[in-house]
C-alpha cells in the first residue's frame, strides 16, 4: 500500500517540512535522506528548493538582526577603515573589478546596466540639453560638452553618451575594468579617455566639467559628504551633477538586496550594503553646503516581468538625481510618470 503526503499549501508549511529531516526529499534519487530508502508518494515540485529557500530566509534574518533598520549615522571617517583613504574603499573596488572585458557583456555581471542606460542616457541628455538651451532630440545634442563618469567601469555609460557627441572622461579606480574599456573604445573607434585615478585627484589638478555623472557609485564610497563635494568642486559653479543610487529604506533593502541578488541574481551576492544607502534628503543637504541645488529626483523602477527598467515618482529604491550650480540658470525637468 503506498502513501501518499499532501504537499503543504503555506509557505510557512514548506519552511516546517524543510526543517523536519524525516521529510527532506532528495531532488535526484527521491530517497529520505535520514533513512536511504525509496520514498512513498509523490515527490512534492518544489522539493529541492525547500533547503536552498530556507538558507535564503535565514540569510535574511540574520541581516535584520545585524541592522535592524536603524538608520546608519554617516558621519565623516565612521566608514572609514584601513582599506579606505578619502572616498576610495579598497575592498568595494576589488569587489568590482575585472580581468578581461566580460564585464561589459550583455550576459555578463553588469548586464542589467544596459537595460539601465534605456533610463539614464535620456535623463543625462534632457538635464545637460535644458542647461544649455539645447534640442534633444538633434543628431549630436551633446556636442561640445565636456561630461565626466566617475566609476565608469567597463564604460557601459560613456560610450552612448559619446555616441551623443559628448567629450567623455572616464574615471575609475578598477585597473583591469578600465583597461579593458580602453581597449574595447579603441576597438570601436570612440574618443572615449579613461583614466585609471580618483575624482579626488581631477579635483586637485584643477580639472572642470560641464556634467559630472556617479551612476550607481556613492552608496560603495567610503566618505559620501566628501565625495559629493568632489563632485561639486568638479562641476563649478556653471556645471550640472547628475547621481544614480539606492535610498536607504526598508523597500530598497527587500527589493535591491534580497530580490535583486538573491532571487533575480542580477549583481552578485554581497555587492550592496544596506547601511551604506543614501537618501535623496542626505545628498540634497551635502550638496547644498557646496552651493549646488537640486533641481529634480526621479525614481527608476523595474518591471519584474519584462524586466525593464523606467522612471517613476517612486524614490523608494532606486532613483536619479540632478543638481546645478549656482550660475546655471536649468529649469526643473518636466514631471515623469
């Protein structure tokens, strides 16, 4: 007579008998593990992910119990470690760099950037065209300016902005990701210069921009109030600073942490850290001791179906962020939906 288990219906069910050794199914031999013998009835669908769901929930709560949300008082120097010198944090840069150029593979670890660049190419162009007074919609409406990218990477960013006519600079402190984006703008016939240096030392040598753009770089930064003065010293007076980030809330940890590496595994586990999340408040107070304004936030979503990213009025997660100096007369982009 065989007998036959009802599969549980609740989450809360499968945790339990994920937990009970007398009921782990192995997903290849279907044999009880504690016994070594052929099972009885059906082997329920999601029996071999029981154990690796478990090991995910437990990952989770032991992140809560580490931060319990609190919010992370960032004081000047209270990130800063023996592996950080002004906003350079070694151990985030090693995380990010690369041997070869697979990084900027549509299939490779930073392959959701490209679908990133359907939302910030348009945004940068918009900005850096109100500031000057300029139709996006031209053939090259960047033309003439001069933009730089701090932590370019592979140059997912710098090669369609200078495909808008922009002079483009790349900065990144990754020596093997920016050799590789060297060569690859050689390959493609790009004016692309990428330096392998810190914005700090553009800073000190006096260097000036129209648009200096961080995608995605401040919440790895060991010091984000100097680095966002950096910026600014780089923009002047007359130029715009555009930032991409994670806000520091409850939603962003669930949904850039916990689903964006664990789940979708769309950057590798251990690429954020939750407490290193700024809010758009924190950036717009930093920014403003520097004598820059905020002039738009707009929040960027996925449609986790299609996976396709958009701008939003959402600021939950992700968002984008433009600030201008005090000489650029820029209107506030027009309202997103």
């Amino acid at each position: 007579m065989s007998i036959k288990v009802a599969p549980p219906r609740s989450f809360a069910e499968r945790v339990r008998w994920g937990r009970d050794r007398r009921r782990v199914l192995h997903p290849s031999r279907g044999v009880r593990r504690d016994r070594g013998v052929p099972r009885q009835g059906p082997e329920p669908p999601w029996s071999d992910g029981v154990e690796r769901d478990c090991r995910f929930w437990a990952e989770c709560v032991s992140f809560v119990r580490a931060t319990r949300f609190q919010t992370c008082e960032r004081e000047q120097g209270g990130l800063v470690d023996q592996n950080t010198w002004g906003t350079i944090d070694q151990a985030q840069i090693a995380h990010f760099d690369g041997d070869d150029g697979g990084r900027w593979g549509l299939d490779g670890p930073a392959r959701w950037l490209h679908r990133y660049n359907a939302v910030r190419v348009p945004y940068i162009r918009d900005a850096a065209c109100a500031a000057v007074e300029r139709d996006p919609g031209a053939s090259q409406p960047l033309k003439g300016l001069r933009i730089l990218d701090i932590g370019c990477g592979a140059g997912i960013l710098c090669e369609p902005l200078s495909r808008l006519g922009a002079a483009v600079v790349g900065v990144d402190l990754a020596r093997h990701t920016i050799h590789a984006a060297s060569a690859r703008a050689l390959e493609m016939g790009l004016p692309v210069e990428y330096r392998c240096e810190a914005a700090e030392t553009l800073a000190e040598a006096g260097e000036r921009f129209d648009v200096v753009v961080a995608m995605e770089v401040i919440e790895h930064v060991a010091d984000y109030p100097l680095f966002l003065q950096t910026c600014a010293t780089l923009a002047g007076p007359q130029g715009l600073v555009i930032l991409s980030t994670i806000n520091r809330t409850l939603k962003s940890w669930v949904q850039a942490i916990a689903i964006g590496e664990y789940v979708l595994g769309l950057l590798p586990r251990g690429a954020h850290e939750w407490k290193r999340f700024v809010s758009p408040g924190e950036i717009r107070a930093e920014l403003a001791r520097s004598g820059m304004t905020v002039t738009d936030v707009s929040g960027v979503t996925m449609n986790l179906r299609t996976q396709e990213m958009q701008l939003s009025r959402r600021t939950g997660v992700n968002y984008l962020l433009t600030a201008r100096g005090p000489e650029v007369g820029l209107p506030a982009p027009a309202q997103r939906a």
